[in-house]
C-alpha cells in the first residue's frame, strides 16, 4: 500500500514510523531548489517536504515562495508537503497558516521547558484547528557556528520525561529531539545519542525528526530510522554542490554570462544529491 498523493504531513510521517523509512525535508533556497526536489520525488516516487525557512521567505518572499510551490504542487503526482522549518514565533506561523503551509516546526527550543510548552501548545491548537500538522522542538540543536565542549554539548541533550511532557502537554504531530546532531558543517564526526533516542521514542510513540542530516554517517542515519525517525532535514550538502557547480561552471568558462547556463548545471547536481539522500532514507517506491 502506498502513501496517496495528498497525503499530510501526519499521514507521511506516521506511514514512515510505522514501516521504518523516513522522508526528507529539502530546504529551498529558489527556484531551482524546488524544481529538482519535486522532481527527484516523482522520479522516485517518494513523499517529500518543501522546507521554508524564515531566512528564505526574507530573501525570495513569501508570494513567490508560496506561488513556485503551489505550482509544483500541482503538477506532482507524490505527496509534497510545504512545511515551516524553525518558526521562530507565533506572528510568523499565523502568517504561514493564512498564506496556506501544509505544517508547521514551531522551534521553541530556546525557551526554558515551561515556556516551550506553553507556547508550542498555542501554535497546536491555532494549526490543528485549521487541518495543519505540527512539529515541536526539544533541546538545542548547535549550529555550525556554535564551539562548544562536550560538557556543553551534552547539556543540550533533550531530557527524555521532557520529551514525553512536550508530546503529552501539546499534543504535537512530530518531535524533533536534540540528540547530537547540529546545523550546518560538523567539526569532526558526528555522534548521536542513541540510547537517548531509543528511550525517548518508547516515551513519546510519534514520528521523530532529525535535524541536520548533512555529515552524519549512512549507518548512522539508517540506525536513527530504526529508532523512530521519520523525517530527516537536509540543506547543507545541497548548498555546497549547488554552489560548487556554479563555481566550477564559472571558472571553467569565465566569460559565461547567461544564469540559466550555469544555474541548469547546479539544479542537476543537487537533483542526484537529493536522489541519494531519498533512496538512503528509505522513501523511493513509497508514494
């Protein structure tokens, strides 16, 4: 049985957690961003979620980032799902409700556990009163900027009978827990807490999520699809091919002028990023 065409963000992830693959989250960074996510997703016939963030609306907009993924939307015949990646406040959610996102990732990370409570549990209830899924985060996820000791690292480890009071109080659709992994490059080898992980999907029983699936080891990824995760975010790795075709592109014909010249090249390169990315996760033949 496959996953339908207009599936939600629910439906996908659960239909993931139960048979153990995960969907991915492409962030998009324009036009061909979303031209080579959709199109992977028929060509493998996998669900995927369109990843905006609030860095993208202010750089392409929010109309043109609405209208390129409607478009898309469309014309796909696999679940696509326009999702909200770190919503960092509630005006901005409302805004994403009224512009017409599929889901939202409320990050109320930030906040002491309490206040992430309350705070998520206002953004579920204004979502689900409209049809819209939501997911929640717990712990820090460092980013590529932060320097941080091991001591450090550890203390933004999500707590487990936090997690279960997040998922209990709220009533979120999705986790996303901090469990080692981090935005942006690795300074060395990734390492993920799996026992942590393992405990806290025995707590919460929801689709869990990955953030920052850039670097981390295949058997690494496949490990966290066993212990619950289904749905992994990725941008990184398609900004640095993108932009490293665009580079080699340019040095190699220095005179070029015409975008879609070297930009066509990028959009194919990040295309077979995105493919080996479905096929890892799992996805390819779901939809």
């Amino acid at each position: 049985m496959y996953v339908p065409a207009r599936a939600s963000f629910k439906e996908v992830l659960t239909d993931g957690f139960q048979k153990g693959y995960a969907v991915g989250q492409f962030n998009v960074n324009g036009l061909e961003y979303i031209q080579a996510i959709v199109e992977v997703a028929e060509e493998e016939r996998s669900p995927v979620i369109l990843g905006i963030s609030e860095g993208a609306m202010k750089y392409v907009g929010m109309d043109y980032l609405i209208g390129m993924a409607n478009a898309a939307k469309m014309k796909a015949t696999v679940p696509v799902i326009l999702h909200l990646d770190h919503g960092p406040h509630f005006e901005l959610v409302m805004k994403c409700i009224r512009s017409g996102f599929d889901s939202i990732m409320y990050d109320g990370s930030h906040h002491p556990l309490e206040q992430n409570i309350q705070e998520t549990k206002r953004v579920v209830e204004a979502c689900h009163a409209v049809g819209i899924d939501v997911e929640g985060e717990l712990g820090r996820i460092a980013g590529a900027e932060d320097d941080l000791s091991v001591d450090e690292r550890e203390a933004m480890l999500v707590i487990p009978e936090e997690a279960r009071r997040l998922v209990d109080e709220t009533g979120i659709d999705a986790l996303a827990p901090a469990i080692g992994s981090a935005h942006g490059h690795y300074k060395g080898e990734p390492k993920l807490h799996f026992d942590r992980l393992n405990e806290i999907r025995d707590l919460v029983k929801i689709p869990l999520v990955l953030h920052g699936g850039t670097g981390i080891p295949d058997s690494d990824i496949q490990r966290a699809i066993a212990l619950g995760v289904a749905k992994i975010n990725v941008n990184t790795e398609n900004q640095d091919v993108f932009t490293r075709t665009v580079r080699e592109v340019l040095l190699t014909s220095p005179k070029m002028f015409d975008p879609r010249k070297y930009l066509g090249p990028a959009r194919a390169a990040i295309k077979e990023t995105i493919r080996a990315k479905i096929r890892l996760f799992g996805s390819h033949q779901r939809a």
